[in-house]
C-alpha cells in the first residue's frame, strides 16, 4: 500500500506539473530530471534520481538554498528510452528559470542529446556513463564524463587484476573475458581492453550479450569452453542478476566475475541470491547507512516524512548514495559559479558550466560536505571534463558490500588520456570542430 | 563433441523454459482464436504478486493460495469488462484490448508492488549436477531438469483437458467459430472465464521457475518475446507444439550463438529465433502441429 500512496501523490504531483512551474519564483534554480521509473531499469532509476531529489532537498531544508536560492526540479519519465528521453529534455529545458544542467542517467540518451545541448547552451552531466572521449572539454565543451569514464573504469579494473595477481607484468597470457550489453554502452571499453592486449599480453575476448539480458546460457557455455581467469560483467538492469545466476548455473566461481560500477547495486545481488556471494565491482561512489552524510539527510529531509525513496531500507544503498552525488555535482556547480557571478543569484546555464569546469571538491571540502570517502576527490578544468577517474573495489559478502580496495585506485591516466584526445581530435574533424583554446579561458 | 551436446542440451533446457511461457499463449488461442499479448505481462504479476506475498510474511503454500486467487479474479474480471464486451468483434480488436490490457496489468502490478527487482528461492538449486559433470564433463543444471519435468506434467494435463472433458471440447468449439458455438449451447462467458483462469495459472507456474531462475523484475515481461517464435513454429493452438517449438528454438539459438556468432560479432540469439520463425512462416504458415485451415470462397 505504501507503494500505492507515494505513486498516488506521484501521479497527482504530475498532473498538477503544468500548473506549478508557471508558479516558479524568479529566485529558483530549476532542474530538469529526466528519470525512470518504471520499465526494465527502474530500480536504478527510482535510487539514483531518488537520491539526486533527496540531496536538493536537504539542501533546501538545512541551508535554505545555495546561497538563498532555492532549488526546484521537475521530472520526466524516459522509461530509459531514447526518444522519449529527447522529448523530455525539449519538454523541460526551458521550464522556470531555464534548464540548469541535464543528467540524463542513459549513454544512449546522452548520445541522442551532445548535439542538442551544445546548440541550446545547456551543460550534460553524465557521472559515470556516455561518451567517453568527451572528456576533452576543447571539444566537447558542454558535455561533463565527470569523476570517471568507461575507459578509467576499463583501466582500473585492469590495474587491480594486475595487483590480485601480482604485477602488470603477471597478466601476460592470462585470460579475460569482456561479457557485455550489445549496445554502446557495452562497447565503451573495447578499445581499453585491445590497447591492453598489444602492452600486457592479456588475452581478452568480447562477447556480446543481446538486450536486455535475461537469456545468457550460451554466452556462459563459451566462458565455460574459453576457461577464462577473469571475466568482466558490463551490464545493466536484468542482464547482471542473470549472468551471475548462469555463471552458477555453468559452475563458473562468483569470485572471479569483476563488475562494472552499473553491475554493482544491491538491486543485481539481492535477487540472484547465493549466486552473487563473493562477486565484486568497480564503483565510484561506496554505499552504506551509517555514511555521515547519508545519516544527515535522514535527520534532515526523512526525518520531516520528506524522503523521497518509497522504501526506506533503499536509503544509503549504492543507486541512492550515487543520487546524492549527483546531487553534490550539481549544487557545488552553482555555488562556484554564484562565487563568480554573485552569490545568491539564479545562475544560467552557461555560468553553470563555468562553475563546472572550476569545480574543485578537494578532500577538505568533501569533508565539509560530509562527504569524505564516500566519493572520490576531482579537480575540473577546461580541458578535463572527467576531474578523476578513481574507483574503488566492493565485494558483495551475502548481506551487504564490503569495500575490499579501501584506497581510491587510478588509471592508466597516461594511456586513457592519450586515447580520449585521439578519439576527440578525430570527432572534431569529423564534425568540423575547431577546439577551445583552454589557456585564454578564465 | 562434450561442448556441442553441452549446447545442444542447454538450448534444449532452455526451451522448455520458453514452452512454459508458451502453453499460455496457446490456450487463449484455442479459446478466442487471438494471440494474447498480455501474457507476458500476467507472468510478471504472478511472480511479483507471489514474491509480494511472501514479503509480507505468508507462507509457501498460502502466498501459492493467494496469487492463484488473484490470477484467478483477474482472469474473471478480464473476461466480463473487457471480452464480454467483444464477443463476434473482429479478432484484431481482441488482440488489441489485449495490447491494452498488457500495459495496464504491467502498470497496476508495479503500482501495487513497487519496481523493485527480488529474489526468489524455490529450495532447488541451480547448479549443475556433479555425477554428470564428473562422468560426461556436461553441464546440466538441476534446477532447469526440474522445470523441464514440470513442463512435462503441465503439458500432459493440458492434452487431457483438452481432448478429455467437455469443456476442453467447448474450447475448441468456441475457437473454431463464436457464434456457432454459442447457437449450440456451448457458454462462451464461462469457457473464456476458464481458459483465462487457467491461462493465469500457467502464467504463476511460468512466473515462478523464470523467477526463481532470473529474479523477479520487470524483464520477466519479455518471456512474452521468447515465446512468440516458438509459438510460430509449433504452431498456436498446439500444446505439443509448445513444447516441441520451444525445445527447437532454444537448441538451434544456442547452437547459432555459440557457433556463428562469433563469426559476425555474436548477440544473435535474440534474432535467429525469429528467422528460424520466419522461415517456417513461409513454408509452413499453421506451424508443425497447427491447424490447416481451408476456408470455402
């Protein structure tokens, strides 16, 4: 019933959504939110946006604003669907004081938008997911990979199966297999993996899984048949509970399955049951209940009956604490740019983007936050659009996720750095682009 | 050769796990001659409503009670607003009420239950059997050896409903031509009333084993899409057909994926199913057990 009553007052908060963004006070700082809450991938869409209106709501009720100046968001449900996820970003940019920045939460969206967003003005978020090698801001100057992308995540899980095996240089004719979403997203780290394969000698094999995921006995029959050391899991929704449930299912140990940061909720463990026990993922955000800022937003905004995830024992898992820092993204973004463009000021889009690309949460500020550890430290610029690239290590013990890595591990920064500007310098051709000239931008 | 009966029988197991999903498909089809799209939508409900139960601390037993009530009311339900109000409309009509009826049974399920994806543990564990794997070096899992069995005994009892009792008859009848049948006596609310009940039940057994195999999650919806080549190939008013569709379709995906799929990228499977459909289509339109039908001009 509890599901009933909050989708109820949902409904009604949408029906009445026309109604009360005319009524927008000139002193909000509106939010698009382009979210989904039903369908295949609800359960990561339901945590993370949850998590994202849980923190503007916390920072509307404990400081009155950012710097006085309320936030307000509207969503728009994109069932994790490309066009609808246009439709919603057209629908919604132009609400209230104008779109603030967008965070689409889908590679497939954030393909459909780097266009859109350039011509509008308007700053793309994309934490942990989209096109990777728009981290050079020179020529992706409105679209933010921030704290990590595909290829760091490809990187460091690399660097930690080099550290489990002792060396870089242990990894020599070892095999992994790269189980993937046939979709771009899966894709992403290909090119990670065969770089990998000419400097270490790693063997790396690609298969493909076909949307969405919940048929994958042949695909575990060949890892059975490839005997591999490590296999990557690159999934998302359905696709991770079935390929740890097969991988028991063909006798292929948990232990050795690495999952990207999108194969790591509780929402993939919990229901693949025993089978998940022991199996670990990169993440760029750690989880828990008892974080301090997770313990705030409880005292703050559930605390007021406030909240605004459904389930209450969701409150700190991996999807929702992952909502809170895009939450922190997006309310540290306006606060730079209110230092420059004056504070208690609604900000445009485009100073926005200012305060992005000067954004600096240093571990004292995410101290300050209360945030320290539970993300990792990054440092913005014009030409960094990704700030990090650090991940940690979790492994699912049964209960809950135990972080096995407790320092933040880095990329190939080097390397990755190199293959961004390549592919960016080569988009730029492609599409005409002349790049910023990051040393006359202050 | 081990890895290619390795294949072969794990495309065979997982076939029957589509046949489940497909004995619902054909026994609305015998009932009203329509393809029932909403059945991968009331396979979603039935494990979610049961998972839902059980959350709530019913027992095994009574949280089986209580969804097969469910299924049941809603079967009955579905039947008096929606069918009664369609009897002797176009077939396309019926197929778009149930169309409409999948989206309203994938909303109110999740409405009711939230969107959340859960575990379900049917005390049979999915792993293989370890004399197999040490004798013959073939994986073959426990857990799918029991759906097949289960698949068996729904399979058995359906032929017998069908061929055996008078409302199995009625069923046929009412498939054959509505008003005929009803100008002879046979009760077309009630036959549709019961097929759509039993309909439900197969849909709850089919929710539980790809539940209990997948988690209960939304995807479950998409069995439905698993099912239609298999109906297409056995033909959809066949219960044998079901089963012999499914059992084709899971080896031969499984084999293509494994085989040729690593010569053109691999993620074939999801679309071979439905060339091996479309080729059967064209050569033979009425499936391997369907009905020829000869209509006078």
């Amino acid at each position: 019933m509890m599901h009933r009553t909050k989708l109820m007052a949902w409904l009604a908060a949408a029906t009445l959504g026309a109604a009360s963004t005319a009524a927008f006070a000139q002193a909000e700082q509106f939010v698009p939110l382009l979210s989904y809450r039903v369908g295949a991938y609800a359960a990561g869409g339901s945590g993370i946006f949850g998590g994202y209106i849980d923190y503007m709501n916390y920072i509307n009720m404990k400081e009155g604003g950012v710097n006085g100046v309320k936030l307000s968001w509207e969503e728009c449900e994109t069932e994790y669907n490309n066009s609808r996820g246009v439709e919603c970003y057209e629908r919604l940019k132009k609400r209230g004081s104008g779109a603030t920045l967008v965070q689409p939460l889908s590679t497939g969206i954030t393909y459909s938008l780097i266009d859109r967003v350039a011509t509008d003005k308007i700053p793309m978020v994309t934490l942990g997911y989209g096109r990777t090698d728009a981290a050079d801001g020179r020529v992706f100057p409105w679209v933010f990979p921030m704290i990590t992308t595909y290829w760091s995540q490809a990187s460091a899980m690399i660097k930690y199966i080099a550290r489990k095996e002792g060396g870089e240089d242990k990894l020599k004719g070892k095999k992994i297999v790269h189980l993937y979403h046939d979709s771009a997203y899966g894709k992403e780290p290909i090119a990670v993996f065969q770089e990998y394969q000419k400097r270490l000698g790693v063997e790396v094999t690609s298969i493909a899984v076909p949307h969405p995921g919940n048929e994958q006995q042949s695909q575990w029959l060949q890892i059975r048949q490839i005997r591999p050391d490590y296999v990557i899991l690159w999934g998302w929704g359905v696709m991770n509970t079935v390929a740890l449930k097969t991988a028991q299912r063909n006798g292929y140990p948990s232990g050795k399955i690495l999952g990207v940061w999108w194969a790591g909720s509780e929402e993939d463990v919990i229901p693949a049951g025993d089978a998940s026990k022991g199996y670990t993922t990169a993440v760029f955000n750690v989880a828990g209940a008892n974080l301090p800022l997770v313990q705030d937003v409880k005292r703050v905004v559930y605390a007021k009956g406030k909240g605004n995830m459904e389930d209450a024992t969701r409150v700190g898992s991996v999807y929702h604490v992952r909502g809170l820092v895009h939450g922190i993204i997006t309310v540290e973004a306006i606060r730079k740019a209110q230092e420059r463009f004056g504070k208690g000021k609604v900000m445009t889009a485009e100073q926005v983007r200012w305060g992005l690309e000067n954004l600096n949460l240093d571990e004292a500020r995410l101290k300050q936050l209360n945030a320290a550890g539970m993300m990792p430290p990054l440092k913005m610029s014009c030409a960094d659009h990704e700030g990090s690239g650090l991940v940690k290590f979790q492994t699912w013990d049964g209960n809950q996720w135990k972080v096995v890595t407790p320092d933040w591990i880095a990329p190939d920064k080097q390397m990755i750095r190199g293959m961004i500007e390549e592919s960016a310098a080569k988009y730029a051709k492609e599409k005409n682009i002349t790049p910023r000239d990051c040393s006359k931008e202050s | 050769m081990t890895f290619f009966f390795e294949v072969l029988i794990g495309g065979l197991l997982s076939g029957v796990m589509y046949s489940l999903v497909a004995l619902g498909f054909v026994l609305i089809y015998k009932a009203s001659g329509v393809f029932n799209f909403a059945q991968g939508a009331l396979v979603f409900m039935a494990a979610l409503t049961f998972v839902g139960l059980t959350e709530m601390g019913l027992g095994f037993a009574m949280a089986l009670a209580v969804t097969l009530v469910v299924m049941i009311a809603g079967a009955l339900l579905t039947e008096r607003l929606v069918l009664r109000k369609l009897v002797n409309q176009p077939q396309i009509t019926l197929f778009m009420a149930t169309i409409g009826l999948t989206f309203f049974i994938e909303g109110l399920t999740q409405l009711v239950w939230g969107s959340q994806p859960r575990g379900l543990d049917l005390g049979i564990p999915d792993q293989p059997i370890e004399w197999v794997l040490d004798r013959a070096g073939i994986v073959v899992s426990q857990f799918e050896l029991f759906a097949a069995g289960v698949a068996a005994v729904m399979v058995a009892a359906l032929a017998l409903f069908f061929q055996k009792t008078r409302i199995g008859r009625g069923l046929r009848a009412v498939a054959d031509d509505h008003q005929a049948a009803q100008s002879i006596g046979i009760p077309l609310h009630l036959i549709w009333a019961y097929v759509w009940a039993a309909a439900g039940f197969v849909a709850l057994v089919a929710g539980l084993l790809w539940g209990a195999r997948n988690g209960v999650q939304f995807a479950l919806t998409f069995t439905a899409l698993k099912a239609l080549p298999v109906l297409i190939l056995g033909g959809f008013e066949s219960v044998p057909g079901a089963i012999i569709g499914g059992l084709i379709i899971g080896a031969v995906e499984k084999l293509a994926e494994v085989y040729v799929g690593p010569m053109v990228g691999g993620g074939i499977e999801g679309w071979v199913a439905y060339v091996i459909a479309l080729l059967f289509l064209l050569v033979r339109p009425e499936g391997l057990f369907g009905e020829k039908h000869i209509d006078r001009v």
